[in-house]
C-alpha cells in the first residue's frame, strides 16, 4: 500500500458526510474556508430505493436494511455486537443516516438539558434548550419542516415552515384515544416536506421513508445540503475511508490518513479536522488514531472515548382494530406524537421518560411481523390468513422510545480480531439495558395499550425490538471538564485544540426522542462557533 | 440459484413445505395455487440471495410427510426454517391476485390534504389544558457560556 503525497492543505477537514458533516461542510464552505469532505460511502441513487416497487418490504429486510452487519454494503464496517442487548444501525452514504432515517422531526424540550439538576442522575448539559433555540428554528427552515407551532409540550417559538402532513385514518383514530383519555397528542414533525420546498418534491405518503425516499420529499442532506455545500466549493472525496487522524509533535490534528476503494492510501492535511462519523464511527476513528503523544486514542485523556453510549430502548404496540385504516399509508414518518408521560414522576418508580408516535405498519409482511414471536404454529397454516386479514388494513403502531441515561460500561471499544475489508480494527458495542429503562418501559407500554383501547383497538401485541439502535449517543460528550469529558459545548477536543466532534457523540444525556434535529442544531452552533474563532484569529494576525 | 431449475423431487417437496405454511383458507389461494413454486420463488430467490442456501438447506433435510418436515426445521434447523418461512411468504404476496384479495393496492400515492379541520376540536382540548414542559430550573449561566 502506497501513501500518495498530500493535496494542498485544507482550512478544515470534514469526516461523514451524514447529519452533521453536511452542516459543517456548508457553512464552511458558504464562510469561504477551503473543506474536503472524506466520506466512506458514495451517493445514493433515487432511483434506487426500493419503496416503488413490489418486492419493497422482502429487500427492506436486508439490500436496505439500516443494519451494517445484515446490509454489508461495501461503504460499510462491521461492528461486533455479541456483548451489546441493541444492534447499531446506520447508513453510510453521502446524506448519511438521513437517507434511510424516519425524519421525525423533534426538539429536545428543556428539561433535557438539566437532568441532574432536576432529577439527581447524569449530568447536565453545558448548555440550555434557550442556546439551541436559535439553531433549531434554523435547521427547521433548512430542513423544510411540516409540523404545527403551538405544542404545549414546548417552549413557544417560531412554528415549522410548512404545515402539518395528514394525519391519516391511523393518526386520527389516535387521536381520538387520546382524546378521550385527556393525555397529550400533537401533529407529527416531520422533516418531510408536505408542499414543495426548496427543490424538494411534496410528500405523497407512500410511506417507505425507511428506506429512502424515491420522490424526493423527505429531508436527506444530499438533497438539502450538499448542492448548496459544492456550488461554494467544497470537495467531497467519496470511497474514502478514514484510517488515522494524525498529530504533529505539538499534539494538534494535522490532518488524516484515508484509504480509497482501490485500496490506495492518501494523506489529506488540514488546519482543523471536524470528526462526524457517528456515535459508533467517530469514537472508533479517535481509538484507532493511536500515537505517543496519544497512547490510549486521540483526545481521550478523559479516559471517556468510546464510554457512555446510548442507544434508545424501544417497544412497538400494534393494536387491530375492526374499522378499515389504510394502515400502509405515510408518513413513516410519525403522523402523531405525544409527550403525556415524558417528564418525570418519581411515583412511577423510574425517573425520566419516553415519547410515543404513531407509524404505519405497512404492506403484508409488515403486518406479519407483529406476529413473530408468537408460537410458530399461530403463525402458518390457516392462522397465516388469519393474522394478514385481521391486521392489514386494520392496524397501527405507536411507538415507544425511553430515554437511556449513560453509564460508562456501555461502550464502543475496538474488537481485537474483527476488521473492514481495509484491514482497520472493527468496533465492538458492549452494551446493556438499565433497571431503570426496563421500569419505564413496562409502565409506558402499559399505558399505550389504553391509549390503543381507547382507540377501539380490539388487540394489542407488543414487540420490543433488538434491531433499534438507530441513536448512537454520548461517546465523547461535551462538558466544561476536561476530566470528564471530551470536547466543549462547542465541539472542541478539550485536549487537542484543532479537533472537533460534532455528531451524536457529544449528546450528555440523550434524552428520549429522536436526536436527528437536537445533533444538526448543534452542529450548526459548533461550526459558526468555529468560523467566528478563525475570523477572530485571522484578524488579530 | 433457483427451484425450477432443481429436480422435480426437491420441487415437489417444496411444494407440499409451501402448502402446509399457507394452504388454501376462506378463499385464498394456496401457495402453490398462486405460483409461488413455479415462478414467484425464483423471483425472490434473485432479490435475496442472501436466503438461497439456508433456504435449499430447508429443502434437503425435509423429507417425508410435509407437516412432520416443517414441525422438524422448526425444532432442529430454525434458521434454515426462518429462510423457508420469509421467502414463502414474500413470494405469496408479489402475486397480485393474492394482493387484491387483501386488499392490499401496494404503497400507493396521493396528494397532500389540509386534515386540520377534521381534528381541530380535539386539538384545541390539549392547548386548553395548558404547558407540560418543566422549564429551564436556572435561566442564568454558568462556566464558559456564551
């Protein structure tokens, strides 16, 4: 393997084109910095999600499956998870994660943001739900969010650029059980548009979001950022896989060691490295970037790389009912969502909470597969008919994602023998569910079933799921010690100055909706934050 | 890899595995009867090969009376059985007809409709009962804030 010699050095490297290297890459780009992009994926084709055609739901299990170890693409890396209770799940693409992620839309709400001071466990965040407003509301505008302002689940603020998608058979029927409980229940936010939208076409509710979106509606950020990031003359390097950051003998980024998909080795140099890979890749690269100044991984004199890893426990509720409810109609997407019991109450016996939403349980084998489980006898023969004629149609599911504290045996660390096809130590997840987390999921699913008996549902079945671990949170989190954390509020590597992390991977606590709007809003923050420090300097020299 | 192109042994004995995972019931077609072994398991053989030898897997150690071959893979092979099972399944409902019999159109399109008036009395009920949110204990910071 050869090293071919270095292009110019860049102002700032990017690593992941994902959720948050889409950010920074634009606004580096717009600030008129020079930015490569090294990204291990490539660009996904609209034309080749699946969600069109009839085979969509027997591919969805594995072509475009969100699991690396079951979709073993080549852009992606194994990852060991013999030791782990929840599968990790992403996509390497540019766009990232975004290209298959479900889009709901959801902001942290303020108590999120100071969970010690107000229930005794973890830690605070170095920053409120005030500080991320502003970012918010932009990426709100950005990502051409449909949704209704007003919920009183929040703060009041500026309402989502584009109205809510329908609610459809499933999320009114909803609704109605809430409503004649008195509990919580909004309009989904989705970053779907739901009219055009800045070049992106409206939603047409076909409901395979999860698997890309062939029209173009839903807000992956090779649509809603990288064309506007190239035309400001960013360099985006696909098939490029990080191998190493390297140091100078200061102890400072000076840039990174990729490998091509022909196997060839480059040097990129930099200014400042921004590491964006996600909650698992991010922690990952910083272990394999091990050097003297750096023995036991880049930036992890905290001991904390890797450490802290949250991914949201999670249960699906189905519940049949008797009425026809074109129950494979989008978004999926959430068509509601409710926050009734998401703050604490200690007299539950568990602290924090969860966040419930409606989904669609889709076409045939979708609707099986709130069967599995059950005794496979009640699965075949005439119980097959059986099930598809009382649940398609007629069924939807809510949703239930609990919020996960961290605890540092939850771990990515580098597995000793497993490697990608570039020979790079793979990752290992250690992780296991807290006492915690189960007490809250049992008293929620619990409540979910009345909110679905409400309903009219004449059936419950409940699934908690193994394959859900599509928020890889808090393996180098933020804080203002740098004994106890891994980079500032703003993203920057307590101990290497020009290194930042901007993705999941900073989440202090991960609250318990889907981080995708909390980790871009940040993002956003980190990088002007950044950009206003290199003018700064810049004028002063 | 396909089950037309094997001998017509291994065709029939997937015919009658087919057949005891979805039978004829209530007017539905059984697996057989909606081509699932002469045509629609090869389709789904192509789209997922991933399947194919934990499937033939199932077919070579299914011998004798269908029923009692199922009720072994399931006891003895479960991943074989799995693969037989979810290719089965997904080869049942490509057919059309079967799909129209569910009435099951596929993830079909439409135009976007402003439902708000339809829930906007329920809706109103939750603005009636108030924030519930807790707000931010300390609107003052602390450390290197910006």
């Amino acid at each position: 393997m050869s090293i071919h010699p270095p292009d110019e050095v860049a102002d700032v490297i990017v690593i992941g084109a994902g959720a948050s290297g889409s950010v920074a890459v634009r606004e580096l780009a717009l600030a008129g910095l020079s930015v490569v992009c090294l990204e291990q994926g490539d660009w996904t084709r609209r034309s080749d999600f699946p969600g069109q055609r009839p085979e969509w739901e027997l591919v969805a299990q594995q072509q475009w499956s969100a699991d690396p170890n079951v979709r073993r693409a080549s852009a992606d890396y194994p990852v060991e998870v013999s030791d782990s209770e929840i599968d990790p799940l992403m996509y390497n693409a540019v766009g990232g994660s975004t290209v298959l992620y479900a889009a709901n839309w959801v902001r942290f709400v303020p108590s999120d943001f100071r969970v010690r001071t107000l229930d005794q466990v973890a830690d605070d965040w170095p920053l409120t739900y005030e500080d991320l407003q502003p970012y918010y509301e932009r990426m709100d505008q950005d990502m051409g969010v449909s949704g209704l302002g007003g919920d009183p689940a929040y703060p009041p603020g500026a309402p989502p650029p584009l109205p809510p998608l329908p609610l459809g058979s499933i999320g009114r029927r909803g609704a109605q059980g809430m409503d004649q409980l008195g509990w919580h229940w909004w309009p989904g936010s989705n970053a779907i548009a739901a009219r055009a939208y800045r070049g992106r076409s409206p939603c047409v509710r076909q409901g395979t979001c999860m698997t890309g979106c062939p029209h173009g509606a839903k807000a992956s950020t090779d649509l809603t950022h990288w064309p506007e990031a190239l035309s400001y003359g960013a360099k985006l390097v696909t098939g490029a896989r990080v191998r190493e950051i390297t140091v100078d003998a200061r102890g400072r980024a000076s840039g990174a060691l990729y490998i091509d998909r022909d196997g060839r080795e480059h040097f990129q140099a930099a200014s400042s490295v921004i590491v964006a890979a996600n909650g698992v890749g991010t922690p990952r690269l910083l272990l394999n970037s091990k050097s003297k100044l750096f023995p036991d991984g880049l930036a992890n004199h905290s001991g904390l790389v890797g450490r802290r890893l949250m991914m949201h426990p999670f249960a699906a509720v189905i519940g049949l009912y008797d009425d026809p409810l074109e129950s494979w109609i989008g978004p999926a997407g959430q068509t509601i969502h409710s926050m009734q019991f998401y703050e604490t109450d200690e007299s539950r016996g568990f602290v924090r909470g969860a966040k419930w939403n409606i989904l669609p349980t889709g076409g045939p084998l979708g609707v099986r597969w709130g069967f599995i489980g059950r005794p496979v006898a009640e699965q075949w023969g005439a119980d097959f008919h059986r099930n598809v004629r009382r649940s398609m149609g007629h069924s939807f599911q809510w949703g239930v994602m609990g919020e996960d504290l961290p605890d540092e045996q939850n771990r990515v660390e580098l597995d000793d023998v497993l490697t990608d096809s570039d020979a790079i130590p793979a990752p290992k997840v250690v992780y296991r569910s807290s006492a915690n987390a189960r007490a809250m999921m049992d008293f929620h699913v619990a409540r979910v079933r009345e909110a679905h008996a409400a309903a009219g549902a004449v059936e419950t079945m409940t699934r908690t799921m193994r394959d859900c671990g599509w928020h890889l949170l808090g393996t180098a989190r933020m804080g203002e010690d740098s004994r106890t954390s891994v980079v500032d509020q703003w993203g920057r590597a307590h101990d290497v100055p020009n290194l930042y992390v901007i993705d999941g991977s900073v989440f202090v606590t991960s609250s318990a909706v889907n981080p995708t709007a909390t980790i871009m809003a940040l993002a956003l923050r980190c990088v002007e934050h950044l950009i206003e420090q290199r003018r700064d300097q810049a004028s002063l020299t | 890899m396909t089950v037309s192109g094997r001998d017509d042994e291994l065709r029939v004995r997937y015919a009658g595995l087919a057949d005891v995972l979805i039978p004829a019931f209530d007017g539905m077609p059984s697996a057989t009867q909606a081509d699932v072994v002469t045509y629609w398991i090869d389709v789904v053989l192509a789209l997922r090969t991933d399947l194919g030898p934990a499937f033939f897997e199932a077919l070579e150690h299914a011998e004798g009376h269908p029923s009692e071959a199922v009720a072994r893979l399931i006891d003895e092979r479960p991943d074989a059985f799995s693969a037989l099972g979810t290719l089965t399944a997904g080869a049942y409902f490509m057919n059309e007809r079967v799909r129209e019999l569910i009435e099951y159109p596929g993830q079909t399109t439409r135009d976007f409709v402003d439902e708000l008036p339809l829930y906007l009395e329920m809706l109103e009920r939750v603005d009636e009962r108030g924030p519930i949110y807790r707000p931010t204990p300390d609107a003052s910071h602390d450390g290197d804030m910006e």
